[in-house]
C-alpha cells in the first residue's frame, strides 16, 4: 500500500485491545467501589448498635429500669430490652430495635448476657458488675468488619 491511500480511522482488531483494556479497568473499579462500600456499611453497623448501647444507658438511668440486649451471633438484628420488654419508640427512643444493612451480620458476641443496672453501670444477669469489657464483631465473615468494644463497669462505647 503507498502512502497515497492510507487508510483513516482504526482496526477491528484495536477496538478489540481498547474494549478489553476498559473492561479490566471497570472491573477493577468496581470491585475496589463494591469493597467500600461493604466497609462502610460495617461501620455504619457498629455505629447504630452502640448508639443502641449509649441510649439504652441512657434510659436505664432516666427510667430507673434494667436494660438487657438481644444481639444474637450470626443475625442482622438486635434489639434492647428494658425489665424483660422489648422497647419500641418509647419517647422516640427509636435505636432500640434495627436491622443491620446488606447482609450485616454480628459475627461474634463476646458477651452475650450484659445489661445497664438501673445506675447505669454494665452487669451480668445476677447483678454483678462486670469489669471486663466487651466486643461485638460486626460486618461480613471473610469480609469487611468492625468492633463495638463497651468497656467494663463503665458501658461506655468505643468502635475499632
């Protein structure tokens, strides 16, 4: 072919290599965005059970009754308990009962039977303080998680 009759525009076989390259590009992508996002609804977890933690503190102390909690390993729900109640609404107390987003799930409860006495300080079902503190693990197994650590005695909440 002489230079005369060059060919414009380009080949089959180039659009080819430029779709491929922007498929990986995109996949990429949106693995990277799929994993973000599933972080952040591990933190988003975390957050509203220990705001479900903080109130029911909060309305034990008010109220002058126990608050227990029911977050059973492996659901995508919780739920606060005020003398052996569920709680709902109660003053608009609207954290006291959820489920978590996506698939969510409490992966582990360190301790499963702790509770606000009606001082507000953490104890065990016998009424005993407890000075050790406690985790929930919260996310996607094998995946993107978060810890809500309450502290012993205290009931104070921290999030790792």
């Amino acid at each position: 072919m002489d230079k005369k009759h060059k060919k414009n525009g380009i080949s089959v076989f180039e659009l080819l290599i430029a779709v491929t390259i922007l498929s990986i590009l995109l996949g990429i992508g949106y693995l990277t965005f799929s994993d973000s996002v599933r972080t952040q609804q591990a933190q988003r977890s975390a957050e509203l059970i220990g705001y479900a933690i903080k109130k029911a503190k909060y309305f034990s102390r008010t109220k002058g009754v126990e608050t227990s909690f029911t977050f059973t390993q492996g659901s995508g729900s919780y739920a606060v308990n005020a003398d052996d109640r569920e709680i709902t609404g109660e003053n608009n107390y609207d954290a006291f009962k959820g489920t978590l987003p996506n698939g969510v799930t409490i992966l582990n409860n360190a301790c499963p039977d702790f509770r606000f006495s009606v001082e507000g300080t953490l104890v065990d079902s016998t009424g005993s303080s407890i000075y050790n503190d406690c985790r929930l693990l919260i996310g996607y197994a094998g995946g993107p998680q978060s810890t809500v650590l309450i502290r012993g005695r205290t009931g104070n909440v921290e999030y790792r």
